[in-house]
C-alpha cells in the first residue's frame, strides 16, 4: 500500500480558518470577562449600599436592646 499524497493547501487553510476563530474567541472572551468585571463591581457596591441603609435604618427606628 502506496502512501497517499497529502494536500497541503487544504491543511494551511484549515489551519489558518481555526486560527482566525481562536482569535475571535480570544477577543469575544476578553470582552466577556470586561463584562463580567463590572457586573462584580456593580454588585458590591449594591450590596455595600444595601449594608449602609440596613445600618441606618437601625438606628433611626432606635435601640431596643434587640436585634430584629
């Protein structure tokens, strides 16, 4: 059995097509992680807020002695 010539052009071109989807995906993942970088942030500073007026909201309705 005779080794079967291989098309090298089809292979770079296969080749370069991944490379080009690896690079979108990179991009497309940065952008993502951007994304999710500032929903984090969005986050705490709702939930240091939310803390703040639990606080405040403590002691304008006064101490009790109890924690409610």
């Amino acid at each position: 059995m005779e080794p079967q010539p291989v098309d090298v052009t089809s292979i770079e071109e296969a080749v370069i097509k991944l490379e080009v989807e690896l690079f979108s995906l990179r991009d497309e993942v940065e952008e993502l992680q951007g994304v999710n970088n500032s929903s984090q942030d969005i986050v705490s500073s709702l939930s240091k807020r939310t803390a703040c007026i639990g606080r405040e909201s403590y002691h304008v309705g006064g101490d009790t002695g109890r924690n409610e």
